[in-house]
C-alpha cells in the first residue's frame, strides 16, 4: 500500500466559514450554517485542493447589538 504522505503535495494552511445571522436575535437569515459548507469553502481556498487534512471545527456566536451570528469554521492543510 502507498504512503499517501508521499504521493500528496501540501499546499498550505486554510479556513472555511459558514454563518447565518440571526436579527433581534430571533429571525434568521440566510441558510443555516453547516459544516460541509464551512468544509467547501475551505477547499476552495487554495486552487487545486483535492483533500485537507488535519481538520479541526469550532463553532461560535458572535453577538452585537440587535444581532447575533452563528459561525462554524474550519481549519486544516490543503493537499493536492
């Protein structure tokens, strides 16, 4: 079996979000944040991506005045 550290090329660090944001903190807008997405846009951070590694997800809220946003991020390695 081949090692894939050996046949993968590393491309760099990337971060992918995904948000919806909430007004008066009771409507939202928008679609609501998901890890895949947060995943894609991470992807297509670097052009040629074909996998990441090393991922980690946090979620978060953001809150402001008459507001709040909801965020899932992703961090990892790009690799072609």
């Amino acid at each position: 079996m081949a090692n894939p550290d050996k046949a993968a090329h590393f491309l760099g660090e990337v971060q992918g979000e995904s948000r919806q944001r909430w007004i008066l903190y009771l409507i939202p807008m928008g679609d609501a944040p998901s890890t895949q997405q947060a995943i894609i846009n991470a992807k297509q951070q670097i052009s040629g991506t074909r996998f990441l590694a090393d991922v980690s997800i946090d979620d978060r809220t953001e809150w402001g005045f008459g507001y709040s946003e909801q965020i899932i991020i992703v961090n990892a390695q790009a690799y072609r």
